[in-house]
C-alpha cells in the first residue's frame, strides 16, 4: 500500500552534512528510490500531500515548498527525544480530488493503527475531512482543533472545500465528531450565523485577542485533541513580501508553542499544516515551517501518558460546590496540569465512557472557587445533554 501512493523524495546531502550524526536529517528514515523505512519502531511520520483542487484561497502561488521545508527541517539539529522518525514522501495529486482522499485516508488509518503519529503537509485544508474519515473505524467519538482564522463551517449543501469541510465532518455520516474547537478566530472572516451555530453546538472558540492575550489558556484546549491542523495563513505576515500574509494573526513564537502544545497532548494521533502552497520560497517562511515540525516533536517527547486510568488515580482530587452543583477537579503533580470531571448521560453515546476529564486551567479551579462555572464545563455538560 505504502509505495501504491507515496513518492519518494530526493535530497542530496553535502559532505559536511552527512558528518554531523546529530542532524536530523542523519536520523530520519527517509523513503528514497532505494528502500522505503521501515516503520516497526517508528513513532512520528511525516508525509506531504500535493493537493489543492479545493482551496478557496486564490494566492496566486501554485507550488509545493516540501523539498525546501525538508532541506531546513533535516538541518536542524534533533533533541534528545528518544523515538525515531521518518519522512514517508509526498501524495500526489490522483485523477480525482477523492483519489487524494482515499490515498490520505488509507495511510493516516494504517499509521493510527500502529501508533504512528502523522505530520501531514498539505495542500489545502478540505485534506482534513480525509484525515478526520481515516477514523472511522476505530469506534471512537473524535476531538478535532482548527488553529485558523475562520471556522470553515461555510454551505454544507455545497460540494465540500477548504472553507467548508468542517461542515461536513458534522453533517455527514459517521457521525464520529464529538468536539470541534476553533483557535485563533478572527470575528470579521466569518458571519454571524457561523459564530451562533457553534455556540448552538456547544462548540469551543479562542478569539485571537483572547488566545495571544494569555496563550497558555490554549493548553488544555490541545490536550484531549485526536487531530490538530494549523492553517499556515493564521500566522500574521512577519516581513515585507512574505506570503503569509494575514496582517493579524500568531507571532512566530506563538505558533510554535501551540505546535508544542499539540505534541505534548497524550491524546493527538494526527497533526498537520495547510496551505503551504502559498509559502513564497523566502528563507524566513521556510524556516519557520522547519521549526514548527521541530516543536511538535519536542512536544511528543514530553508527553506525560497522563490520560490513562492508572496515571489518573495518582491526581489529587478536589471537589467544589457552586450552588446546587458539585464540581470536581482533578490535579496531576507531575505535570501540574489540571483536570476537571463531566458525566456522560446514559445513551448519549456508546463511544463515549460514561464520566471523562475535561482538560482546564489552574484559572479555572480558581473561578469555581469564586463561584463562577468554567464555561468549557457548561458547554460540555450542556453538548451530553443534547
């Protein structure tokens, strides 16, 4: 299956590189002409997706910077992560838009299988409905972030596109979408009636003002997602004639932490980065890209496997009562990390355990003590009651 879709790449290397063992490039198995990697110890692989048919954003760029994003991304030098990785190659373009998608969706399916996390690069961001289907028969209830601008509910009558695949990942079956979370939403790229329907749908939106205002409010937001995808244009432009070219947006260092953020969450099984075609071939773009892959990896190096049972009976417990309501939170003392406890109603759904944690803030704990209800708590109480 894997070289059925996959295409090699090839990077030639000079001398002085090739002596530096510490690159990451020296450390990474790399599909070349020669031999694909072997993926029996593999825990992160990265794969580009040569694929734009949807996109709704007319750039004027039509090119794929992945060999470029790859020669920075080899050069930098790696952590001391203790996994391996490997770069799969690149999806091309099939006769079809859902030639790409059944191509994506068969090897996200098959690395999520073998706990094999996914770096997918694309191409536009529709991909994600591709990535989100390669789930569908792991019976589970999905959390999928949007680290974007817009919401890309857009017409769900409409043929699917980058700015309207969100819409159908909740209309169209399998129903496996448990939570959608926006990050980074900027109110004057989408309408009112998107912004109602998803407090309608007791879904989580991050202003962008409210996320760079305190950006480690973002955490816990990433830390029970299945799938994060950061759409490249959230990023706010950084330098005269850069091609990311949003005015407002996150700062090179913020993307970074929330790329980290995404890594570090013991419950993400697939990452990407979209619309890379519109990167302009500039040093500074193309690095950055570089970095954001080497943050995320520094991320899953630090993950604490604090979302199993066993890890869990070691959180200190407390419990606090707001009027008529007993709320109870839970904190971890290796990671100082809080947790705060929702009860699944009977029925709601046979994918979903019938109490769960909620990731939350220390600020949160600190409300309720106050008397204020945490408002992802109230969503969530409110989405299992529906």
């Amino acid at each position: 299956m894997w070289t059925d879709f996959l295409h090699p790449i090839n990077i030639e290397f000079d001398e002085t590189f090739l002596q530096d063992k510490n690159l990451l490039g020296n450390q990474i198995q790399i599909h070349t002409q020669e031999k694909f990697p072997d993926l029996s110890s593999i825990k992160v692989a990265v794969l580009g997706v040569l694929e734009n048919r949807r996109s709704n954003l007319q750039s004027g760029y039509d090119a794929y910077p992945f060999q470029e994003i790859r020669q920075k991304f080899y050069q930098l030098y790696a952590g001391n992560w203790g996994f391996q990785v490997a770069d799969l190659g690149n999806i091309h373009p099939g006769n079809s838009v859902e030639d790409t998608y059944f191509a994506l969706k068969s090897i996200v399916a098959e690395l999520v299988k073998n706990k094999i996390i996914p770096i997918i690069l694309g191409g536009s961001q529709d991909l994600v409905y591709a990535n989100y289907r390669a789930y569908d028969d792991f019976g589970k209830m999905i959390n999928y972030v949007n680290v974007d601008t817009k919401f890309d509910l857009g017409n769900t009558e409409a043929p699917i596109s980058s700015s309207s695949y969100v819409g159908k990942m909740v209309i169209n079956q399998p129903y496996n979408l448990y939570n959608y979370s926006n990050v980074g939403y900027q109110t004057f790229y989408n309408s009112q009636e998107e912004i109602d329907l998803l407090e309608k749908l007791y879904f989580d939106a991050i202003r962008l003002g409210e996320a760079t205002s305190n950006i480690e409010k973002t955490e816990p937001i990433f830390r029970n997602a299945d799938i994060v995808a950061i759409d490249i244009n959230t990023i706010e432009s950084f330098q005269e004639k850069n091609t990311i070219g949003n005015p407002n947006g996150f700062t090179n260092r913020e993307i970074c932490r929330i790329a980290r953020y995404a890594g570090i969450s013991d419950q993400l099984s697939s990452f990407g980065l979209y619309h890379l075609e519109n990167l302009q071939n500039s040093e500074n773009s193309i690095m950055l890209v570089a970095q954001i892959l080497w943050y995320f990896l520094e991320g899953v190096a630090y993950r604490k496997n604090e979302n199993t049972l066993q890890a869990q009976k070691d959180f200190i417990k407390y419990k606090v009562l707001i009027e008529d309501e007993v709320l109870t939170f839970y904190k971890s003392e290796i990671s100082g990390r809080w947790w705060i406890e929702i009860s699944i109603f009977n029925g709601f759904n046979n994918n979903l355990d019938k109490t769960t944690l909620l990731p939350c803030t220390h600020q949160d704990y600190l409300d309720a003590c106050n008397q204020n209800i945490p408002e992802r708590w109230w969503k969530a109480q409110r989405k299992n009651e529906v």
